[in-house]
C-alpha cells in the first residue's frame, strides 16, 4: 500500500472513534404573544436543538414547547389568530400532524388549527 492510502485509512479511522454516533434531537419553541415559532431538527443534542429553536423563533419570550428524541415526529398547529396552539410527539409524521390539530382545536373554539410545521428526527 502506498504511504497516501495508508494516511487516508488512519485519519478514517481517527475520525469514526472521535465522532460522537450521529443521534437526531429536535425542539418546537413558541412565543404565544407574538404567535412566534422557532423549529430545530436534527441536532446533536436536546440541549442544541432547545437553543436552536429559540434562535429561530426570534423573540425573547419565546420557549420551548417540547423537545423531540430522536426517530420521532413533531408537529405544531395554531389557528389564524388568538394565542391557541397544539403541539404533538409521534411515531409518524400524520399521527403527529392530527394530534397538533386535535390539541389545537381544544382551546382555539371556532377557530380552524392548522398544521404550522411537522418534521421526523433522524433515527
């Protein structure tokens, strides 16, 4: 083997034992007042994606609603006005999506929830 291969599988392998195993953490985080929302996906911690959610969200007042483990799927549904919202944690995008709006709807009255944003975690 030439001296370049050689180097290349070294640095290959110092990387794989210095790497942390790639694990998916997301958060929703919402300011009720402003209806800001902020959305993290993928991250390499829950504490990382709680920050990245705020940053997201852009207001002082916004907090993190839930956080979402790895492998699972989040949604996050409100009305067209009013402070109300839903939020949801599940094993499928569609059984996180209906129970956001389910959630909603509990407090919004006769407004209409709709799904703001749903995404799955990596496993």
């Amino acid at each position: 083997m030439s001296h370049s291969v050689i180097s290349a599988i070294v640095v290959g392998i110092a990387l794989s034992i210095s790497s942390p195993a790639f694990a998916g953490y997301g958060a929703v985080a919402y300011d009720q007042g402003a209806r800001k929302q902020g959305f993290a996906w993928d991250e390499a911690t829950q504490e990382r994606a709680n920050e990245a959610a705020r940053r997201d969200c852009g207001s002082e007042a916004c907090k993190v609603r839930f956080g979402v483990p790895p492998g699972k799927c989040a949604a996050l549904a409100r009305p067209e006005s009013g402070p109300a919202w839903g939020g949801a944690v599940r094993k499928s995008v569609d059984e996180a999506k209906s129970a956001a709006v389910k959630n909603c709807q509990k407090h919004a009255k006769d407004n209409k929830c709709t799904v703001q944003e749903s995404k799955c975690t990596k496993q």
